[in-house]
C-alpha cells in the first residue's frame, strides 16, 4: 500500500527511470483536462518540455517531459514544441547535490533554438519535479531576450 504522496512519488519514478513513458502522457493528460477547466488559465501558444542534453537522453532513451508536454498540447490545443529549448550543456545527474551545487550546474544550461517568438506568445514549461527551481530559473533565462512573452510552468510534484 502507497499513501497518496508515495504512489506520485514511486509514479514519477517509474517514469522517470523505469521507461514507463505511459505515466507521463497520462499526468500530462490530467494536467491538461484541469488547466482546460480553469477559467482564469490562459491558453497557450507553445508547450515545451524541459529538455535533456543529448547525450543523457542517449543513455536514458526518451525524455520523460516529452510525453507529458505531448499529452497537454493535446488537451490544451497548445503547438507542441520539443525542439523550441536546447539543453546545450551536460552534467552530471543532480539528484544528490544541494541548492547552490544545482544553481550552480544548470546556471546558462539552456538556450532557444529560434528567436523570434511572436510578441505575447504564451509558452507553458513542462517538467517532472521541481526541486530547487533551478533548471527552471535556467530554462527561463533562455527565454529572457524574447520581449512580450510569458513564460507559464507545469510540474507533476514540487520537492518541499
């Protein structure tokens, strides 16, 4: 038996490292169906998963954001646009390092593969868990040269 916060928590592990790409489109979905009925979320123009450098996701073999971000442009009628953000530097797994060790990692970690958004694009991030808000804060620095858009973030679970 799982309490609720030990089911999410062993869900996003299967998901994250056990190949279970199924988890993320099904929490993708969910989070989807529940922005559509919130009446004070926008909709968005662009859905982009945060992305994994190329060689972790060689090792891992899929991106576990991607299938979540696929569910929820499909649920939101947002463009799907995986290849929007680039992850442009490779770390080492940051699950057993502190605040400042991950700020530190993912400081500059991210640029846009295409400027030029149009002005008041609303881009919904898509991850797994946040952390520290690190690799977010990081995604949105790629973001920052673009004026007039809004950055807007979806996770499955947020670390306390």
């Amino acid at each position: 038996q799982y309490e609720a916060g030990g089911m999410v928590q062993h869900l996003i592990h299967q998901l994250k490292y056990q190949e279970r790409e199924g988890i993320g489109r099904a929490f993708g979905s969910w989070m989807g169906e529940a922005l559509s009925r919130d009446p004070s979320c926008p909709t968005f123009d662009y859905i982009v998963p945060v992305p994994l450098h190329w060689r972790r996701l060689l090792h891992r073999g899929y991106n576990q954001c991607n299938g979540m971000a696929l569910a929820l442009a499909g649920t939101t009628g947002g463009h799907y646009a995986p290849g929007l953000l680039v992850r442009e530097r490779f770390r080492r797994t940051q699950t057993r390092k502190g605040r400042r060790g991950r700020h530190a990692g993912t400081t500059g970690a991210f640029r846009l593969r295409s400027r030029g958004l149009a002005r008041g694009a609303r881009v919904l991030l898509v991850d797994d868990v946040i952390t520290t808000g690190a690799t977010l804060r990081a995604c949105c620095q790629a973001f920052e040269a673009e004026s007039g858009i809004s950055l807007y973030i979806a996770a499955l679970a947020a670390v306390p």
